[in-house]
C-alpha cells in the first residue's frame, strides 16, 4: 500500500473524524462488510415457469412472452449475482411446499432436490409446510443439505421434527458472524396438519430471545427469515433492537422500486433503538429473486444499501442444466395437464388478493359445487374458506391440473347441523381478519345458499349485519333459532382458520367426498361454465 499524503494546510487531525458510518458519507472500505442477499419465499412449488395466474405457462403463453419464474429462470438470475457479488448468501422465508402438483403428487423431493442444487444458505418454515403433517415434513428437512429455522417452536415427547429444526445458525465469513433466524406464524397450529407436540410460541418475544442468544455469541449481524406477514415484520423491526434485516414472507407482498403495485420500496426501512432494519420481500410464486446488497459497520449496523426484486420474466433465460432436471420431475405430471374436464366461457377468479377479502367466482363456484355434493345429505349451505383456493382457472379448456392446482388440499366435505345463530358466528369468525392494516388471512367464506353484508368497520362480533339463506333468488332472513345443514370442509370442521363454532357446536352428519372431485364433476357437468351468480357477498 503507498504512503497516505495530507494536504499540509489541513490539520492532521481533522482527517481521522471524517464520519464514515452513515449513509451517504464518504465511505471507509477497510471498515465496511459488504454482503449480497440473495431472497425467495412463498415459491410453493411452482418449479415450473408459470403464467400470470400462478399456473403452467403453456406454448400459446410462452410465445407470447407471457410466462414469469420457473427453477430454471431463479437459477441463472443467481449465477449472475453470485457472480457480481463478493460475499454471497441465498435464504428463503418460507412456503416451499404447496401449489402445483410437483408437491401434491410428488411431495416435498422436487423442492428439496432443486433447493440443494441451487446452494441455500437456510430457510424458515412456512405454515404450508405442515400441510401435509409432520413425517412428509420430516422426509423434505433430512434431504436438504441447509438448515432449516423456526425460533418459536418447541417440540414435546416422540416427534417425527425433533432435532430437525433448528432456532437459528451463525455463518462466518470474512471475519464477521452472520446470525440467521427463522420464525413461523404462530397460526400454523390450526391452519395446518403440525400433528401433536408442536408448540408454536409468539413470534415477537421467540425472535427477541433469538437475537440476545447471538448477541451472547458476538454475533454483528442478524438477519430474520420470517414466515409471519409484511405488516407484523413492520412491528417487529421496530420492537426488537439489534434486527438488521428482515426477508419478510406468507404475505405474498411485494417491496420493489420498480413495479407499481408494489407493497413498498425495496428495502423497506424501519429504524429501532439500535439503527436501521431493511426489510425485503420476493413476492409469490417465484416470479421474481430479491437482491440486497448492504454494507455494514464495525458494530454489524447496515450503513449503505441498494437492491431490487428481480421481475424473472422471459428476458431472464433458463439454465439448461436445472430446467433438465425439473422436466424430468415434471414427466410424471404431464399426463394431468393433458386430461380435459371441461370448458369455461368466463374467467373463475381465484386469486389470493380476491378470495380472502370478498366473494370470489372461483370461491363461490367451489361452494356451489360442494353445496350440490352434499344435496344428499340434506345440505342447504355450502361453505368455503378463501384459503382454500390457491389458484384462478382463465377462460378455455379447464384441465385437470389446473383443478388440482387451485384446490390441492384434498379436504373431505362434511355435512354438518348447525344453529343459525351458531351460523352467524360463524361468519363472524369468518371476517374478523380482514381489515386495515392486517395480512390476508384465509378463512373469508365463500357461500352458496347464503347470501350476507358486513362492516368490516364496525367492532368484533358485530361486523354482519344481514344473513339469509335460500336458493333460485328465494331468501330469506336466517332463523337464529333453527337448525340448518351446511356442507363444508373437513379442515374447518377441525377448526381451521379459527372456525371454532363447527367444532364446538356443530353436530357432524356425515362425509360425501373431497372437494377437488366435487369441483371436478361440478364443472364437468355443467360445462361449459358461461358464469357463476355473484352478490352473495356484500361490503358496506
């Protein structure tokens, strides 16, 4: 290195309180950690270059330049980070699992493989990864060679995820310790299948016991892998000291700098009482990467940032060598996407943003169709959670894998007795997470044979106003004190997505199938859908 000359007219001293620790000052590169974040979450499978409805991107599609994301297309947008970037790190926040039939019919081994090959640093679980109970999770967690993160559970007696899943780890590179921490929304242990003893704690005070534990350890920087919504990280950067960043997933939100519908600027800035928390998030479905790239101080407190959601549309190519190994997962699925049920003149909207806030023609077709289901058994109501759709199905032929796509759970439909003042509660139980200020959560009924209008303004337990129930345009006003039959699904018979009164003060009259096979043979034999009757659901 050569001799460092000073101006004589310049007192020495002055040199040496240049500020270099603040964003925008001149910067020390001898003090400064330079790190690249490299961030997916809520992928769900989609490992296949998908259209703008989270489906298969057909032929038709990819001519038009329509298709986004795909393993593939994530795998050659990271070699180019990977190399512009000096040190490197590749996490995910969650939701691997569940969305397309690589998991439905091929479990959590095509994620694992692909996740391996592309070099993750770590994940946090999502929700999602319990949905198909704790041994299918426990397969996925000993094929990946990362580890995978969860600060608020705790596991009691014999269970297939003990020792599997870890509160946080610590990576070491150039000198510094890197803490990375998982966390999952405490939610999981009634929208999901954990099986018995998972203990999911509150989120806040895990992740805060999590930081003072490397904080113990030295530990300067410390980076959240949460699967707990954009608006709770908000909160939680700003509660807990000593974050310096948040991937932020089960959202599905999306911080950018460069797309309009965005949830916020990239990253999302949030300071607490030890300096500033870059938040980020990738959006759903894998169409697009995070890229962050920050420099930190001595103290492990982010100084300079910059970075984007990288769109992976069809300028981005797809590396030969991982969309190989993605077909040959993808064989065994071909033979769905070429079996044909039927025809739709319309679009069926199932799309999260829609189904989890207001009535849905895709939620309200659904309901429909396990409302005919269960005719049998005396059904007057059919009931779906907004959750419950996962995807829309675009006017055309209607395919088989697109049905397994939006309906994927593989949920029995129950016949349940059910009071109609019990009713009302129920729908109440069904609104109270929709508001401002809140993430979309998935238990907003779709109805058939039910029609209703809320406030979501109005206090808990009195945001609806009006209930009736009837068929062919004949309603009339629910009857608090008689007993009506709704048809609905298995998993909120359990009390899923906090639908409690089923369980409590339901009487159960019987199965009659899943609902996937009652959407198939709805559509089936109706085809082609030219509509689906709308107003069921009335915001004031």
């Amino acid at each position: 290195m050569g001799k460092i000359k000073f101006h004589l007219a310049i007192p020495l001293v002055l040199v040496f309180l240049i500020p270099c620790v603040f964003p925008g000052a001149a910067r020390c590169a001898h003090d400064l950690f330079d790190l690249t974040v490299a961030h997916t979450g809520d992928v769900h499978s989609k490992l296949m270059q998908i259209n703008k409805d989270g489906d298969f991107c057909r032929q038709e599609e990819a001519a038009r330049g329509e298709c986004l994301g795909g393993a593939a297309r994530l795998a050659s947008a990271l070699e180019k980070a990977r190399a512009e970037a000096g040190r490197f790190i590749l996490v995910d926040s969650g939701d691997q699992f569940q969305g397309s039939l690589f998991f439905t019919l091929l479990g959590g081994e095509p994620m694992a493989f692909i996740m391996n090959e592309m070099g993750y640093s770590a994940m946090s679980l999502g929700n999602h990864e319990f949905d198909d109970g704790p041994e299918v999770l426990a397969d996925f967690l000993k094929k990946l060679t990362f580890p995978a993160l969860a600060c608020n559970l705790e596991f009691s007696g014999p269970n297939h995820l003990s020792g599997l899943v870890r509160p946080h780890t610590v990576m070491r590179m150039g000198g510094r310790k890197i803490g990375l921490i998982g966390v999952v929304t405490e939610e999981t242990a009634y929208t999901s299948s954990p099986g018995p003893g998972v203990l999911f704690k509150d989120p806040a005070a895990s992740v805060e016991k999590a930081v003072a534990e490397l904080k113990a350890q030295d530990v300067g920087i410390i980076i959240i892998l949460s699967h707990i919504g954009l608006e709770r990280d908000k909160r939680l950067a700003a509660a807990v000291p000593g974050i310096d960043v948040i991937v932020s997933g089960h959202s599905h939100d999306l911080l950018s700098n460069t797309e309009k519908d965005a949830a916020g600027p990239y990253p999302l800035v949030v300071q607490n009482a030890a300096g500033p928390c870059l938040i980020v998030a990738a959006g759903q479905w894998g169409e697009h990467v995070g890229i962050l790239k920050a420099s930190f101080d001595a103290k492990g407190r982010a100084v300079e940032w910059s970075g984007n959601a990288l769109l992976l549309d069809q300028s981005v190519p797809r590396d030969p060598v991982v969309l190989a190994k993605v077909e040959a997962f993808d064989q065994d699925l071909e033979k769905y996407r070429n079996t044909l049920i039927g025809k739709t003149l319309v679009d069926l909207d199932g799309s999260r943003e829609t189904c989890r806030a207001r009535e849905c023609s895709l939620g309200s077709l659904a309901a429909d169709a396990i409302l005919k289901a269960a005719s049998g058994l005396g059904a007057e109501i059919g009931l779906l959670n907004g959750g419950g759709v996962r995807a829309s199905i675009p006017k055309g032929v209607v395919s088989l894998d697109q049905i397994m796509n939006a309906f994927p759970f593989h949920n029995e439909i129950l016949v349940v007795k059910l009071r109609g003042a019990d009713l009302v509660e129920m729908l109440e139980q069904g609104v109270r997470e929709i508001g401002p200020g809140k993430d979309l959560a998935g238990g907003f009924p779709q109805v058939a044979g039910l029609r209703f209008e809320w406030d979501p303004a109005r206090p808990p337990g009195s945001h609806i106003l009006r209930v009736e129930v009837g068929d062919s345009g004949r309603f009339a006003p629910i009857d608090p004190a008689r007993d009506y039959r709704v048809a609905v699904s298995d998993y909120l018979v359990s009390g899923g997505d906090g639908y409690c009164v089923f369980k409590d003060k339901g009487e159960s009259l019987g199965g009659v199938g899943e609902i996937d096979s009652a959407v198939r043979g709805y559509i089936k034999a109706r085809s082609p859908i030219s509509g689906v009757e709308s107003g069921r659901v009335v915001r004031k």
